[in-house]
C-alpha cells in the first residue's frame, strides 16, 4: 500500500522527489551500518562489513549527495510516509498536497482514510481491533459462508487493487496506450468492493 503513494508522489515531480527518495535510502542505510557496526556484526562478520561501507562510498555520487549531506547526514529529510503525506494535507499549507493534482489529492486522501489509516491499526500497531481482525482467519470455521469468503479473498483483493493502481499510475505519466484494458481490468474487480471501485472512480477512470 505505501507503494501506491510513494509512486504518486515521485511521477507528481520527478526532478523533485527522486533525489529526495534516492538520498533518504541512502540515509537510511548509513544510519543502519553506523548501528550495526557498534554491535558484534563488525568483528564477526567483516566481509559483510566492508562490503556494506564500500557500497555506502559509491552510492552518494550515484544520488547526487553534496558534501555537507554526506558529513551531517541529518540534513537529509527522510522520504514522507503515507501518513505524513496526509496529515500534512490537513493543514492550510501542506508540503506534499497541495502541488498534485485534484484527481491525486482526493485519491491519497480517501486512500488513506479508507484502507491505510485502518491497516496500520492493524498490522503496525496491534490494537484491539487489529487483534480481533487478524485472528478471524483461525476461527472462520464458526463463520457464516459469508464472511470465510471474505476474510479468505480479501488479501488477494487488496493486492489486485494496489497491482492495478501502480500500473495506472506509470500508464497515466507516460502515456501508455493501455488505458482502456486497464479500465476494464478496473471494473471487473471493483464491481463488488465499494471502497475500490470509489477510489478507481476518483482518479482512473477519468485520466486512463
């Protein structure tokens, strides 16, 4: 799901977010190589130690690094989250928002209130509501047929549609002569799932 939105933003600019995302991974891992080497992977595994150090050495000419970015690498922002995209885009002024379009707007926003938000309660954070979710599978048994159906294909669901968003996204930027199986392909899997076919509604179905 963090995919869809990553996508999003990099084809809105990417003369813009490309050299962010390409310097925020490098951030990321000069800060997990400076960790692991404080610990015993240093002394125990060299190899992969020299290894690691000479890959960070190549990459900041690869991603454009400044020399003031390589020296204090907390100069470098971190690449956004889906949910600091968003919550940004509550404010007045937001960084991230605002500059896409409103087709993109609307999508990320409603993609975010109606799958994300709720799948990070799940998954990440394991609340109750996030427990009682996951452990449906391990008594679907005492389920009606109804709801095994659902808890069985809804994976698969999710995984089609962020399938189907990250190859509209690339048709629309470069525009692809795809569009129309694209739509068809939309319709036919969001014909029974609401959420789905709303967010295909905002934004595909009028720029495929």
């Amino acid at each position: 799901m963090e995919l869809v939105f990553t996508i999003c933003l990099l084809l809105s600019d990417p003369g813009k977010y490309l050299a962010q995302y390409l310097k925020s991974g490098w951030r990321e891992a000069k800060e997990e190589y400076e960790d692991a080497v404080k610990g015993p992977m240093n002394s125990q595994y060299p190899e992969w130690s020299e290894s690691y150090k000479n890959g960070l050495d190549l990459f900041p000419t690869m991603c454009g690094l400044s020399d003031e970015e390589k020296k204090n690498i907390t100069s470098i922002k971190y690449f956004p989250t889906p949910t600091q995209i968003v919550k940004q885009g509550r404010k007045l002024k937001n960084e991230y928002l605002e500059p896409l379009d409103n087709y993109t707007r609307e999508f990320l926003v409603e993609l975010n209130n109606g799958y994300y938000s709720s799948m990070v309660s799940k998954i990440s954070h394991y609340s109750e509501y996030g427990v009682a979710w996951h452990a449906g599978p391990l008594i679907w048994k005492e389920y009606p047929k109804e709801l095994q159906d659902m808890y069985k294909s809804q994976p698969i669901g999710i995984s089609v549609f962020i399938l189907l968003s990250i190859l509209s996204e690339i048709s629309i930027h470069f525009k692809l002569s795809n569009g129309q199986k694209l739509k068809e392909l939309w319709t036919y899997t969001t014909s029974s799932v609401p959420l789905q076919k709303q967010l295909y509604e905002i934004k595909y179905q009028k720029l495929l």
